[in-house]
C-alpha cells in the first residue's frame, strides 16, 4: 500500500501522445484507463449501429459526421481528457482538426463490456455530461438493455430499453434504431 507521502502521477496529454501506438488508454481526470479488447458481439453491435446511422446521415445528405474507435476527443479545451468513444456523431464540423474532435460531440454510444461497466455508467456519464454531449447511450449486450440519457437544453432524461425495442435518436427528427432488427442480422 502506497504512503501517505506517495502521491499517483497525473498524467497530460503530452504523456497520452507520448504512448506506444498499440496501447489503448483514455486519460480522464489525469489518470489513464485500460481499455478493453471489444468482444464479438461488441463488435457485431458497433457494425450494425454504424451501419444504420451512417446509412441515415447519408442518405439525408446531413452536416453531422459519424466516427467510431479509436478516434480521439478532446472533450475540453483546458482539460488533457481524451476519451475514445465506440461510436460519436459530431455535427459542427469546427470540432474536427483531422486528427480529433475538440468539444464534445453531439452524441456518443459505448458498447458496455463486463470489465468497464463503472467506467460507462459512472465516470464517462458524469465526464460526458459535464462536457455537454447532447445524447449519450449505453449499450449493455450482457443485459441486452440500452440505457438512454438525454442532456438536450438541460431536460436530462433517462430511459432504459430491451434489445426488442425500437429507440429514437434525440439528436434528430426521424431516426429510429430497431435493435430487434440489429439482433436479427447479427444472429443470422
């Protein structure tokens, strides 16, 4: 056990950018958080939500962009916070700098794994919130429940949905993701 004396390190963003190009950290608060290798069904998942919204920007011909891991966001300007979201849609483009999102994008989804539940649901809910993400969801394949939480013009919501539920995205008029049709692809 460290003493009292012993202080853990903080960690800046020159020492994120100063990582190994294999290592996949995010730094929240000064400290660096391990993240997981994505499961096959993390990863089924991931392919069928990036698939449906960016089928949905697309054919809207829409000014908001969609990225998914690893792609940094640099969710404050005087913070070293990087985060690597699975999956983010930015829709004011100035955030982009081609090598990351400066600000907080418009919405993100995480894709819960069993080792990083409290990473999701606690500090990355309080960080995105903090940073005025518009829209955060969290996808929990083990639960098969996605938990909506809407910080739009301060109305925050929570809403929790079934893998047999149909969900609206907050961030636009007319997306809906049928995760009962994502499930069926992915177990065909």
């Amino acid at each position: 056990m460290p003493s009292s004396m012993e202080r853990e390190k903080h960690y800046t963003l020159d020492d994120y950018y100063a990582l190994p190009d294999n290592v996949r950290v995010e730094l929240i608060d000064g400290k660096f958080y391990d993240m997981a290798s994505p499961s096959q069904i993390h990863q089924e998942i991931s392919r069928e939500l990036e698939f449906c919204i960016a089928e949905y920007i697309r054919s809207r011909k829409g000014k908001c962009e969609m990225f998914h891991a690893p792609f940094d966001v640099k969710l404050y300007e005087k913070k070293d916070d990087i985060v690597q979201p699975d999956i983010f849609v930015v829709c004011d483009r100035d955030k982009l700098d081609g090598k990351r999102c400066n600000g907080a994008p418009d919405w993100i989804i995480e894709i819960a794994s069993p080792s990083n539940t409290t990473h999701d649901y606690v500090r990355k809910l309080s960080l995105y919130e903090k940073a005025g993400v518009r829209e955060y969801w969290i996808v929990n394949p083990d639960d098969k429940m996605i938990t909506v939480y809407n910080f739009d013009n301060g109305n925050h919501s929570i809403k929790t949905y079934t893998f047999d539920e149909s969900i609206k995205a907050g961030i636009y008029d007319d997306l809906i993701i049928d995760f009962k049709e994502i499930m069926l692809r992915i177990s065909e």
